[in-house]
C-alpha cells in the first residue's frame, strides 16, 4: 500500500493549485461555523470539500475527517489508510493577504487515531511560492509546487542545529507564570520573533531556521486552542521526521491519544534542546 500514500500527497499537491487560485474569489465569510466554533470562510469550505472528495476517490484511503466537519467521512470501499486534515491552516489571513497552508496527517488506524499509527504527513505553505513537505520513511522532503507540476526542491530536510527564531500564540496576559518565565529566558538567547498568526507559515520558519514554534496552555484554556489529530500530530511528526522535537507540555505530541475527533492541545515544536527546556520550564 506504499503507493497509496504516495498518490495522497499527488492528490494534495493538485489541489494546492485549485485552492491557491480559488483564495481571492472566497474571501468572504460563510454562515457557518465549524465544529470548533470558529466562523468559517467560504475557502476552508471550498478546501474541504475539495480534498474530501478527491481523497476519497483514492484506492487505499477508507476515510476523511478534517477540523471544518463534525465527523468522519467514510469511503465506498474499504482503505487501509486514513486522512486527517487543516484544509486551509490560518484562513484568518486571508483577508489580509497573508500566509497559509494545508496540514495533512495519514494515519494506519480509524479516526481519532493516537500519533503512533501516522505513517505519513505533510504541509502546503501557499507563500510567495507554493511548497509542501512530506515526512515519510524517516525523511522528510521539500517540493515546489507549480501549477499541477510538482519538483524537489530539498531532500532529507533538517532542522538547523542553532536556534534561531521563535514564535507563541495567544495573548501574553493569558499565558501561565511558568510559560512566561521560559519565553523571557529563550529571549535573553536573542533569537528573533516570528510569529503570523497561521501555524503552517510559523513552523516552517522553525524549519528553516531552527527555533520553536508554540500555541501554549493559557489560564482560562489549559488545554489551549490547537486540535491535536488535524494539526498537532501531524506538524509534530514532520518535525520530528526532520530531527527536531515536540511537546504538549510534558511529552510528545505523537505519545499522546485523542479521546476525541477535535481534541484540543498545547502544541510546542522545534529545535530539540528548546522543547527540553521548555518541558523543564514546566514541569
């Protein structure tokens, strides 16, 4: 079934290029919200439903779930592989022009699924440029993405040994004691703020740079606002792929089971030595 998910990330690579072209047309809101209660743009409806039926319509993929629709969606025929996903990571930005992704996770078991059955994951980054990265097999891969033609850009990406940018979500008045104690001594290391608001553009600087990138547990929302099956399992496996590190807080993102679809999580990733220190911070 290796081929299977390997026609995933064909599938999502094509779609980057109808969703990119589809972003200035759908930048309205939508009457809906999404199961999360945030309100949803008329482009995470178009990704949805653009990925949904593509992905489904693939032998080997038996199911769809993404943070837009309450549950999972099963496939006509049975697949041995199931894929959770951001269809449009940071779609708040789009009304200001800024940047955003896709965030996929394929999973062996059904949905909600623990981080230990991901056999694959990735993202698309709709940037100046569109790329996507792709963790499989122990590496992780970098295309650019043109049009429907897709090429690798970077083989065996890894995260650079020097921490050099950070970025965490949420309000500042929010945070814990203890997490504002660890950002004011990260930032004594000089590293640079890099923070936009969509976590795929975020992280991806992490990538390139090396740092650490979070959403933290705030006061009136310990469990913070990520959702663990559509952003960080599979944003945690692509940075551990690539040798970094990723945490909740206390463990791995990829130890940790959802008891449910939308879970919410603190999600910390990045450069390995900042994650430590960060668990130290807050144990």
């Amino acid at each position: 079934m290796t081929d299977a998910i390997e026609t995933v990330f064909e599938t999502v690579a094509t779609t980057a290029a109808d969703v990119r072209g589809a972003l200035a047309e759908r930048r309205a809101y939508a009457d809906a919200e999404n199961p999360s209660g945030e309100q949803q743009l008329a482009a995470d409806v178009y990704a949805d439903e653009l990925l949904e039926e593509r992905l489904l319509a693939l032998d080997g993929v038996g199911s769809y779930a993404s943070e837009e629709r309450d549950g999972v969606v099963e496939a006509d025929d049975a697949g041995q592989y199931h894929v959770a996903c951001d269809p449009l990571d940071g779609s708040s930005n789009l009304q200001s022009n800024n940047g955003m992704g896709t965030i996929v996770g394929v999973f062996d078991e059904s949905l909600p699924a623990p981080g230990s059955a991901l056999v694959a994951s990735g993202f698309v980054l709709y940037g100046p440029i569109t790329t996507m990265l792709v963790a499989r097999g122990g590496t992780v891969t970098e295309y650019l993405l043109d049009g429907e033609e897709r090429s690798v850009l970077t083989e065996d990406v890894a995260i650079p040994d020097d921490p050099v940018v950070y970025g965490f979500g949420g309000r500042i008045p929010d945070w814990t004691d203890q997490f504002r104690s660890y950002v004011d001594d990260i930032e004594a290391d000089r590293l640079k703020l890099r923070y936009g608001g969509a976590m795929v553009a975020d992280v991806n600087q992490v990538i390139t740079y090396g740092g650490i990138f979070g959403y933290p547990m705030l006061e009136e929302r310990p469990e913070g606002k990520l959702r663990l099956q559509f952003e960080g399992h599979p944003i945690a496996h692509v940075i551990e792929t690539a040798g970094g590190a990723s945490s909740n807080g206390t463990q791995s993102l990829l130890d940790c089971d959802p008891d449910g679809l939308h879970e919410r999580t603190p999600v910390f990733v990045g450069s390995e030595s900042l994650v430590d220190r960060l668990e130290s911070a807050l144990s």
